[in-house]
C-alpha cells in the first residue's frame, strides 16, 4: 500500500496515514473485510515508527472503520446499515423541591440485592451500570504486559497515585476538554472512594448540601451518612432546574453542589455548555464548592460539551471520574481533579485511609492506556450500547404501556422510565424479583425516597435478556393499570396470574 507523506505539512502524520487509508475505504478501494498491512511492514514502506502507525490504527478503529482480530491484524469493516429510528424521549416530569427529615440509605440495600442476584442463575439484571465483560482476551494480555513490574509493589506507594497514571490520565481529560496537571489528580479506589472522601472533608453534620433530584443514590447515601441536610432541586429536560438553584443558594448558604453534568445518573441527561457556565456562575456568586461526577463522560456516542471544571477560573470545581464504567468495576480505579489548596489536605486523606489505590490495579490501567488499547474499547462499547440502546427502546415501545415515557441518552449505560402515578413501585420492583428480573427502582435516587415512581434500566445486557425483561415488566405493568386499587389484596390474583 503506497501512502504520500508531505512530512513538511502541518498536518501529524498518524493522521496522514488515517485520512489516506479513510479515502481508500469511502471510494472502495478497500473492500470489506480486507486485511491492511501489518504494522511493521506499513512503517517500513513509509518509513515512519511503529507506534506512529499504531496511532492511525487506533483512529481508524475508534472512528468504526477498521477492527482488530487479536493475532492476525486490522482488517475493514463492513458498512453500517442505516440505523433504526428511536422515539425520542418525552421525559418532562412535575416535581417539586425536596426537603427531606431524615435520610433513608437504599444503596446498601440495592448492592446487595444485586450481588445475590449473580449468585443465583438465570436472573436478568437491570439495576447495575457496568459493562457487559467483553474483551477480556485483551485484559489478559495486557495484564500480564502489566505484571512485568511486579517487583515495584512492594516499594511504598504514592498516595496520590502512580505518576505515570497520571499522566495518561491527564491526556484523556484534555481530550474531553479539560486541561488539568498530573499534579492536580489524585487517584482514587473507584469514584465511590472520590466522593466518599470529599464528603468527609467538606460535609460536616447538619451542613447543607444542593444534589439534583433525582440522582447518584450512593453519593445519596454518603451523605445521608454524614448526617447533612441534603436539598434535592428538581432535574428538567435540561438538566438541574437553575432557577430554584439560585433560590436555595439565596436562602441555605449550602456547603457544596453535587451534579452530574454529561450523562446524568440515572436520567441519561447531558447538559448543554451554557447551563454548565450559568450553574458554575451562581455557584461562584454563593461562594459554594461543585462536585462534578462524569463517570459515563467516556461512553458518550457524540461529542459532549467541556466539563464544568473547564470553565473554573477560581478552583471552586472539583471532577471525578472512574475506569470502573468502562474496564471493568474489580479494578477500583477512579480519580479526581483537584486544583487549589485542598488538594494537598484530600491526599493526606487518601493517605490515612487506604495508603494508596492498588498498585496492581493501576499498573493494569496505565497499561491500558498508554498502548492505545482504551480507546479501543470505548470504540467498541460506545457502538455496542447505541445498539442495545435502541434494541431496549423498541422493547419499551413494544411491551410497556403507552403512559410509560423515558429518557433516550446519547451514551452510558441506562434508561430512565417516568411511571405512571397510580403505580405501586414497591410492587412493581417485587414481582419483578419473582419472576428473577432485578430493576433499579427509582426511589432510591430520590433523598428519602420522595420523587415520582420510575425505574432505572440497564441498557447494556444482551438483546435476549432484554427482551424477555422488558416483556415481563411489561405485562406487570399492564396488569397494575388495568387494577383499580393498585397495591391491594383485591389484585393479587391477577399479578399471581403473571
């Protein structure tokens, strides 16, 4: 394959080479399936390094041009067919503020359902958000590349994480543009360690704290642990209802600001940039801290906005993320961005409470990182889940009755259902267990548990499971509406009919 380099152009050429081998596909030249030429042979014939070849690989694959088959090479894919038309969403629900007396922690509870839920076969479960375990041949392989400096885990770690992950980390959040230092990232046992911490250094009991309504139930349940008086402001379509934010600024003076600005756990929601810059402007004005928490950020199927942290000129944001969404969860490795003279008082605390995030761990995702295998995998799950996505929604059309509507996120990993009002969500959730389907239930990320009756679905599953769960939700669904007193003895032999 003859590539021409201009090797004077401004141009990098890794992306020569992509737009080169791009042209050969979109006129034909390439057919389907074809095998391109190793990476060796084609640094040879351009005469370039490897690893600049590898570059225009990865590009080519994480745009779903090209696929690797481990052991053999990059080969072309076959086009795309034209891809299904999905309802879009008609999520627009009433809600009021929410001002809770005392906390309830679901999250405990729901963890647990689900860890007996994979204990036991056959279940379909709906309620957690990690990925389907594929790809595990290239975690193998990289591992073991990884275990190479084995030896190094048994020297002392850095509290604050290993250097070198840092530095990857720190390219990858460029990309999502956000240009932060090694210097101000701390890596942290999964995001939920992140929050956990931050929570203890900032909440103390009876400070008030502003979260979106619905939200993350296990920061909920942090909080509801460290005893603060939680405000849950209504989400929109359009994210946190800004309007009622400055008014509870006005009158609580909260400690922080909790919110999740792309792919909003669990309604799906990414906010646009100006509702990012109006949000960070009065929470600047109120002299209140910003936890941002994206960690469905790299599983977006569009190029989302900066996050918010990008736009803070006064350190008053603090951004977390994790690979737990996007490698695997057993891995524990999150991290977050700190810039400002807290940062050195959260890595004592990282340092009192674990030493340091798993040495192992981290030599496995800087592996991952630093051989381009990563965005690899995002290319591969952000496609896989458009499809199971929009599989999930035919289904919901399909089964669920037409009261039912939903959010259609452009990414992560979960649908959210708005109910009807006369449903019996505690119902609903219990024979769905019955009949071994485990769902989110939507309580749960309502501070005590005071919201509309929803329910947060995992989109990622295989087609199957989705369909024969969906279907199931469906007809106990179906049968609660047609009941004229839902949640009484009157209809119980109905639902035992299900």
């Amino acid at each position: 394959m003859k590539i021409p380099l201009n090797r004077q152009a401004k141009q990098p050429i890794y992306l020569q080479i992509r737009d080169r081998i791009n042209h050969l596909i979109q006129t034909g030249h390439l057919a389907p399936n074809t095998q391109l030429p190793s990476i060796r042979t084609l640094a040879q014939t351009t005469q370039v390094n490897k690893l600049t070849v590898l570059e225009a690989y990865s590009r080519l694959e994480a745009d779903g041009l090209v696929r690797v088959k481990q052991g053999a090479g990059f080969f072309i894919n076959a086009p795309q067919p034209p891809a299904t038309a999905v309802p879009t969403a008609t999520f627009n629900p009433a809600q009021k503020v929410i001002l809770p007396t005392q906390g309830i922690n679901a999250f405990p509870d729901i963890y647990a359902a689900s860890l007996h839920s994979h204990a036991r076969p056959g279940y379909i479960d709906f309620g957690l958000g990690f990925p389907q375990p594929t790809g595990l041949e290239d975690f193998q392989r990289l591992a073991r590349r990884a275990m190479k400096e084995s030896h190094t885990f048994f020297h002392p770690g850095d509290p604050q994480g290993d250097v070198e992950l840092r530095k990857q980390i720190s390219l990858i959040l460029i990309q999502q543009g956000l240009e932060v230092s090694p210097e101000s990232l701390i890596v942290t046992s999964g995001s939920m360690q992140a929050l956990s911490l931050l929570a203890h250094h900032f909440v103390a009991p009876g400070d008030c704290v502003i979260i979106e309504a619905p939200t993350y139930h296990g920061f909920l349940s942090i909080l509801q642990q460290r005893g603060a008086k939680i405000v849950g402001i209504p989400m929109t379509p359009q994210g946190m209802n800004l309007a009622l934010l400055e008014q509870y600024l006005q009158s609580h003076c909260p400690k922080l600001i909790y919110t999740i600005s792309t792919l909003h756990n669990p309604t799906g929601i990414t906010t646009s940039v100006e509702h990012r810059k109006k949000l960070l402007a009065l929470a600047q004005r109120h002299h209140c801290l910003v936890i941002e928490d994206n960690a469905y950020e790299p599983l977006s199927f569009e190029i989302t906005p900066p996050p918010i942290k990008a736009f803070d000129a006064a350190d008053s944001v603090i951004y977390v993320g994790t690979f737990s969404k996007t490698l695997m969860p057993g891995l524990r490795v999150g991290y977050m961005a700190i810039t400002g003279a807290q940062r050195e008082a959260l890595i004592e605390q990282k340092l009192l409470h674990d030493f340091h995030s798993s040495a192992a761990s981290q030599a496995i995702v800087k592996e991952y990182l630093a051989s381009g295998h990563y965005r690899r995998r995002l290319s591969h799950l952000r496609g896989l889940h458009r499809t199971h996505r929009d599989y999930m929604v035919q289904a919901l059309v399909k089964y669920f009755p037409p009261s039912v509507t939903w959010t259609v996120p452009n990414g992560g990993t979960f649908l959210w259902i708005q109910l009807p009002d006369s449903v019996s969500l505690q119902a609903l959730c219990h024979l769905a267990a019955e009949k071994k389907v485990l769902v989110g239930s939507g309580a749960a990320f309502f501070p005590t548990r005071a919201g509309y009756p929803a329910l947060r679905l995992n989109f990622s599953l295989p087609p199957e499971a989705t369909d024969r769960g969906i279907q199931i939700l469906g007809n106990i669904l179906k049968a609660q509406l047609s009941c004229p007193v839902s949640g009484q003895d009157n209809c119980a032999s109905l639902w035992a009919s299900l």
